[in-house]
C-alpha cells in the first residue's frame, strides 16, 4: 500500500483528491502548502507528492527544489492551473517527473501516479533482495537458497513494508494503520503479535533483523 502527499491550498479540490487516492487503495496525506508539507515528510514516509503549483507560503516550484535537496528520487506530480509552456518547462527543470493542467481528469490522475510508481520501481518491482534473501509480494514468500517461507499476508506486508526501507522508523500508528487499515479495530498487542511471529520465524537469518526503537516503533535493520 503506497502513500501519496497531497500538496493543494484549494479545500475541496483537496478533498476530491484524497478522496479518489483511497477509492484507489492508497494512502494519503495532505498539506495547504509546500511548508506544511516539507513538515509532514520530516514525519511520514512518502512514496509520492502530487502538489499544486499556486499556493501561499511556499510554490510548487520552491517545493520541487526542497524536495529534490533531500529526496532525489521520490516522484513528483505537479498539478496547476497554468497552461503555458513555459511553465510546464520551468516545472520540469526544477525536478518533477510529471505535470497535469487543471481541471484534472481523477481518471488520468491515477493512472499517471501509477506511471510514476512504476518509474520509480515501487510498484512494478514486487521482489526485494536483502543479501541472499528474497521477498515476493506475489507468493507471500520469503526465501534464501533452499528455504521458502510463506508467510500469511499481514505478517509479510509488515516485512516488505519494513524491508523497503531499512532504518527508517515507522510508528505503531503508521504500521497499523497502513497494514490494517484507518477503520480496523488493531490493536498493539495484534502488531506486538506480528512483530514476535516474525522476528521467531527468521531468528537465525543473517539478512537482517526487526529493532524495537524505544518510544517510537519499529525499524528493519540490514545485518550485512
């Protein structure tokens, strides 16, 4: 499940979009302007900024560069009411892979967010390879050499979540609400539950290992 930063001043356009992302089974969050926004994404784990390009505070342009100083490779749609070419141009030279002009099609939205997943090989690469070890989101397996483990299917999202992005600190909230869902009834003791199975499971792998960071949450640590 990949998240999505909505960056857009106008409430209900917003709105609208939040709304769509997760019909479409994503995750999302939302900023008014490229301030609020560079704060979310000191906090959050993004995989992909849709921003408006008129907005108060901070533009979209000066929030591309912001983005670009510490997060070269995370994709950018750029969403604006100006038309011109040069505008266009100027977006695309300050760092975003893509450009919508409003009124936008929420059809063609999604499916150019899915481009860039893709691009980014977040979404079409469903296998990670930690050392030896290898994670196929398909078969719900985790191998290395000889041994197969499948996995039930909360248990390896939690995995592949983590794994993704080893050293990263995700929260209890952000696992359980990005595993489970917003509306689940989870509790700590279920992802308490998961995180143990799992750390039992792959005890005597050398690939890596699953730390507690204390008062925060959990983080994948790459052994070798």
């Amino acid at each position: 499940m990949f998240t999505i930063l909505v960056v857009e001043d106008d409430q209900n356009i917003r709105k609208l979009m939040c709304a769509v992302l997760k019909q479409k089974g994503f995750n999302t969050y939302w900023a008014e302007d490229g301030v609020q926004a560079l704060v979310v994404m000191e906090k959050q784990h993004i995989d992909l900024v849709v921003l408006d390009l008129m907005m108060p505070n901070m533009d979209g342009y000066e929030l591309t560069r912001q983005i670009r100083l510490s997060w070269r490779d995370l994709p950018i749609l750029m969403v604006t009411a100006k038309q011109e070419q040069e505008d266009k141009r100027k977006g695309f030279l300050v760092g975003t892979d893509d450009y919508m002009t409003k009124p936008v099609d929420e059809e063609e939205m999604v499916l150019r967010i899915k481009a860039l997943l893709r691009r980014a090989r977040i979404a079409s690469e469903h296998k990670l390879r930690i050392g030896k070890a290898v994670l196929d989101y398909d078969s719900l397996t985790v191998s290395r050499e000889e041994q197969v483990c499948l996995l039930p299917q909360k248990e390896f999202q939690l995995l592949f979540k983590l794994l993704s992005y080893p050293n990263v600190i995700f929260t209890r909230l952000q696992l359980m609400d990005e595993i489970w869902g917003l509306d689940s009834e989870t509790d700590d003791h279920t992802l308490n539950v998961h995180i143990n199975r799992l750390r039992n499971r792959f005890r005597d792998w050398q690939e890596f290992e699953i730390a507690t960071v204390r008062g925060l949450g959990y983080k994948a640590v790459l052994k070798a």
